[in-house]
C-alpha cells in the first residue's frame, strides 16, 4: 500500500472516531435537554458542619434559553439567571435590578454551592465549544460507558481546561463527568445516580458533584419533577419575564 493511501486510511480512522465522539456528547446532550424542559429540582449543599436545600424552577429550550429560578429558602426567593445565547442575567429581587454576569464569572459558585455558575446556566457548549475524543470504555454503576475527553476550541472562552465524561452506550446517560483547570489538576468529580422514567425518557435524577481538594463537602441536585418538549416562546426568557417568575 503505498504511503499516501495509508495516510489517508489514517485520516479517514480518526475523523470518523472524532465524529463519533462528538455525537455521543450530542446524543447525552440532547437526550438530558430536550427540544424543551420545564422541571422542578432540590439542591442541597453539604458542608463538614452545616447543609441547607434550595427549591428550584428550570426552563430550558435548546441549548441557547434558559432561566433559573430560586423559590427557597426565603432569603433567596425570587432570584433568577438567565441564559440568552451567550449572554447571562442575574435578577436580584433585592436590588430589583438586573445583572450582566460578565464571562470571569463563570467559573465562580453559583449560589454557594460546588457548581459554577457554568455548570448550571450553561454558557458554553459541550458540543460545539469543545472536540472531543474517545479515549476507551469503561464500567459504572454496570452499564458499559464510553469514556470521552473533551478539550476546549482554541480561543474558545470555557471554565475548563479538560472534561473527561463516561457516557452509557445504550442509553447515553452522562454517569460521571472529570472537571480540570488549567494545570491539568482534577477540581470537581460529578457522579448521576437514580436513573428512572421521566416524563418520557430514562435519565438520571439525582447529581453529586464533588469538590477534589474539599474534604466532607459536595453538592446534590434532584430532579423532582421533569416536563419535555412542552412548547414555550422564545419571548418567555426575556430581563421583563424574570422580575414576574413565580
């Protein structure tokens, strides 16, 4: 075989794997979001000598609207984020004002838990602001994974150097997600558990991340309640429609 035929048997080996990859993410991605979601969640932040819960409505549509809304504890009633592209809003009730969260600050706690602000609004993308690579398989929680890791686009504004994710090969559910700074040291560990029937898809409905370096303390998000693909108007995630949420 001469050399420029198995350079291109090469090339043609690893494109194809990276689109593999890449649709796997896509696959998990979607599958998690659908075309739209309305759900109700808890999140409980755990520390070695305190813990308190918060209750939360989530509107999503695609991967580019998206609003939060705190409904307890009091102190926080009201408070809402909200995704439009790429662009983040944070309603104070307080101040009755609105706040353009400015890049910097995705990597910051969202609410003072383990998750970054990132984590939960979403500005960037796992599809499209990233490649991705299979790097093999493993097991969790007895479902065959793939193990896939994913490195930031050049120039691409992410919290994370690298994300290794292990997504479930029948049902691309995400079952454990590796988050990395800029050293390449492991920060955050995110494990899925209590996969079950919601609304009209398998998935996880219960998140623990937790922190590398944080002895005793991790986050927990709950799914208690899930709607998809209940249509909802672009115009619903709006600076207005953030001070009327209820």
């Amino acid at each position: 075989m001469r050399p420029a035929t198995i350079l291109y048997f090469m090339f043609s080996f690893f494109s194809a794997g990276a689109q593999d990859a890449k649709e796997i993410v896509r696959k998990a991605d979607e599958k998690m979001r659908g075309a739209t979601m309305q759900a109700e969640i808890i999140i409980k932040t755990v520390r070695p000598t305190w813990s308190r819960e918060m209750q939360c409505k989530i509107w999503t549509k695609g991967n580019q609207l998206s609003m939060i809304l705190i409904q307890s504890p009091a102190k926080d009633k009201g408070t809402v984020f909200l995704k439009k592209r790429k662009e983040v809003w944070n309603w104070m009730p307080v101040l009755e004002r609105n706040i353009k969260l400015p890049p910097s600050m995705m990597s910051q706690s969202w609410m003072g838990t383990d998750f970054t602000n990132d984590d939960l609004v979403k500005e960037s993308s796992v599809v499209e602001d990233y490649n991705q690579t299979i790097l093999g398989d493993t097991v969790i929680q007895n479902k065959s994974c793939y193990i896939i890791r994913m490195i930031p686009k050049p120039a691409t504004a992410v919290v994370w150097s690298k994300v290794i994710i292990c997504i479930d090969k029948t049902d691309f559910l995400e079952l454990n997600n590796r988050f990395f700074d800029d050293d390449g040291q492991l920060i955050n560990t995110m494990n899925s558990y209590d996969i079950k029937l919601m609304h009209d898809r398998i998935i996880p409905t219960r998140f623990e991340m937790i922190p590398a370096d944080k002895k005793g303390q991790k986050t927990i998000m709950i799914y208690s309640n899930i709607q998809y693909n209940k249509p909802i108007d672009d115009n619903f995630f709006s600076l207005e429609k953030m001070k009327t949420l209820k």
